[in-house]
C-alpha cells in the first residue's frame, strides 16, 4: 500500500516501521489549514502503540478531538523522572503531491512530518518499549508525552504542564543529533500609521499613512542592523527583526487614511518579555518629536520566550554521554527556531532538544535521515537507564 513498503528491505526495525505509519496518518495542525484533522487519529495510535509497550496511558483533550498523549513507565522503587516530550502536529502540505506517503530513498525517509517530528516522535516510543521489554526501570519513572498544536499555539504543552511535572526532559525535536542546550524567542508586533483620507490631487487635504510608515520601516531598519552587530549570544548569535506584512491604501487616487504592518522580532536569552514593544514605542516616539501630527500606535499580539537551561544541569552532560555511547558524536548547540523546551522549562521542568537529523522542514522536500532515528532511540534508552537508575 505504501510506497515505502517496496523499497525497504533494510528498515526493518519496528521503529522505523511505525515511523511510517505515523507518517501516513494526516495530522497537519488545523489551526494552520483549516478543515484539517488534526491529531486525533495520530494520538490514538499513540496511545495503542505506549498501551502494547506496557506503558500507562493517559490521554486528555486538549481541545475537542485534540488530544495529548502521556504513557508512563513506572520503577519498582520512587524516583525521579524523565520525560521525553514531542508534538503530534504537522504544518501544511501545500505543494506536496503525496505527504502521507512515506518514501524511502538512500537512507532517508521522505514524508510531512517526517523530520518535524515524527522521527523524534517514533525514537522517544521505540526508546521506552526498549526500556520496558529490557527489564524495565528500576526506580523513578520514565513519561513519554505526545503533544498537540506546537505549530501554532502550543496549547498541547501547556496543557501538559499542568498535569505533569519531571525533574528532566528531552523534546525530540530534529537537532542533527547534537544537544541543543537553548533557543531563541519570538515576539509579535502590530503598528499601525494613521492619516486623513483626500482626493489624490488634494495634498493639502490628505495626510499619507503609507508614507509615515515608511518613516517607521526606516527606523526598524536600524534597529534591526544595530541587534544584528552587537555582541552574539555563544549558540544563537544575535537578536534580530524583520517586517513580516503590510497592508494600507484603498485605490490610486487617494490619500490612504491608515497603514498596518506587523514585525517580528527574535529574541536571545536574557531580552524583556516585551523587548519588541519597547522598540517600536521608542520609534514612534521620537517619529511623535519629530512631527506633531505624526500619528501612530503599537501593540505586542503574541510572543514567546527564548530558553536556556541552566549551565549548571547534569542533563547535558548525561546526554552527550548517552549519545555517543550510540555512536553519535554531539555538540552542544543552540537552535534558532522556538520550541515547547520553553514552556516546559518555564513550567520547572529542566529541558534540552535531541532529536534526528534531516532536511526540508516546514517544505514539500522534508525527510528524515532512518539511521539517525535508531541512534535517536538508542541514546534516549542509554539516557533512561542512567537517569533513572
Ligand atoms: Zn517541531
């Protein structure tokens, strides 16, 4: 039925096997393209798959039809745990002729999701059968949590946190198979430029916003080169801005009465929640200076933080242990890309990102690197065991 099913003869580990099945199974984040299925399909084969590894199961709606999945391995004595957490959604398959299909082609496994992050998804399950046909744990508890809606709004992990706590975690997010140990943040801003609507051949009637906010786009351009030449964070370089999308204007022969833009702004460790604000209520300030009829207004509409564990963790450290016990070799790094790490350190949960190397994420070419996967899943079983032992 599968493409894959022909061209495989090496993937034969059952990790890899449900790997593709995880792949076949539509679950694009129905926040991101509405209509879709979400995750309710994949999170009972979730479920199914942590239920027949001897894992208990929890599973909880996050939102109707959306739920998140949580098995647990629990030792023969009280312990700590170690949670390893991926997301169940998927972005879009626009211009993809088959996702679901998952294709095997030179040690790669093509597919929507394949690399963000089904491969992560697939080691973390195959990591705790491992561990639980092997003799299972000795003390502690292991807890594998599959989560919704990380691509839009990670409602998934929220929710999570508020029902699960660890003393460590992993998020199988797709890192080339080195630790990353932070990531950056982001944060959403809305300006808007307001003028007076007048005939075109009226300028002394009209008031153009389109043109005030290119006064504004000057300054956040300077803003933007001056993040980018101060001092790099030592993973994630420097903070950074760019304007995302414009809209003003009505017709040619008018004086547009109001333009729109929205910015984005990366953040590095160690920047205010509301670093983004502070900006662009510093430009319209001084544009306010500069020209009293200049009117314009600011407004933060979403943002998340930046995250680094703290130096002082053994959870690093222990892992670049595990890992090259499996024949990785791992740096530790930094990801510029935002992750549900955050929440969960946030939440008191100490979290680094380890997951299986790849290509194409978020593009029709997405896949994931197969062997990459079964190293994924032996260092997080060499991980568990020294963890919780
Ligand atoms: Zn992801």
């Amino acid at each position: 039925m599968w493409g894959a099913r022909e061209t495989v003869s090496l993937n034969t580990d059952p990790v890899i096997r449900l790997l593709e099945e995880l792949v076949a199974i539509d679950s694009v984040n129905p926040s991101l393209a509405p209509g879709s299925r979400g995750e309710g399909e994949i999170a009972r084969r979730i479920a199914a798959e942590c239920k027949s590894a001897g894992l208990i199961v929890d599973v909880v709606d996050v939102e109707p039809g959306r739920p998140n999945v949580v098995g647990v391995l629990e030792g023969r004595v009280p312990g700590p745990a170690l949670m390893f957490c991926g997301h169940l959604d998927t972005v879009g398959v626009a211009g993809m002729d088959a996702p679901f299909v998952p294709v095997h082609r030179e040690g790669r496994l093509y597919g929507r999701g394949a690399q963000d992050m089904k491969g992560g998804l697939a080691a973390m399950l195959g990591a705790a059968r491992v561990v639980a046909e092997s003799g299972g744990l000795e003390r502690g508890a292991l807890i594998v949590a599959a989560v919704v809606d990380e691509e839009h709004a990670s409602r998934g992990a929220e929710a999570l946190v508020e029902r699960w706590s660890a003393n460590a975690a992993v998020v199988t997010e797709p890192t080339d198979l080195d630790v990353a140990i932070a990531h950056k943040g982001f944060q959403w801003v809305e300006i808007e430029t307001r003028g007076r609507a007048a005939h075109g051949s009226r300028p002394a009637d009209g008031r153009d916003a389109i043109l005030r906010m290119g006064r504004v786009l000057n300054r956040l351009e300077a803003i933007d080169r001056q993040l980018q030449t101060q001092r790099p964070h030592a993973l994630l370089g420097t903070p950074s801005l760019h304007a995302s999308i414009i809209a003003g204007g009505t017709e040619w022969s008018s004086y547009p009465d109001q333009c729109r833009l929205k910015v984005e702004r990366r953040t590095v460790p160690g920047e205010a929640e509301d670093i983004a604000l502070q900006e662009a209520g510093a430009v319209l300030d001084h544009l306010r200076r500069e020209d009293w009829e200049f009117d314009a207004a600011a407004h933060g509409v979403f943002g998340r933080g930046a995250y680094e564990i703290d130096p002082a963790n053994p959870l690093p450290a222990m892992l670049i242990g595990a890992a090259s016990a499996a024949g990785c070799q791992p740096r530790r790094v930094g990801m510029t890309f935002w992750s549900d790490a955050a929440i969960l350190g946030a939440a008191g949960i100490p979290s680094v990102l380890f997951g299986p190397g790849g290509a194409g994420l978020h593009s029709p070419g997405e896949y994931v690197r197969v062997a990459d996967v079964l190293k994924c899943r032996d260092a997080l079983v060499g991980l568990a065991r020294e963890f919780l032992r």
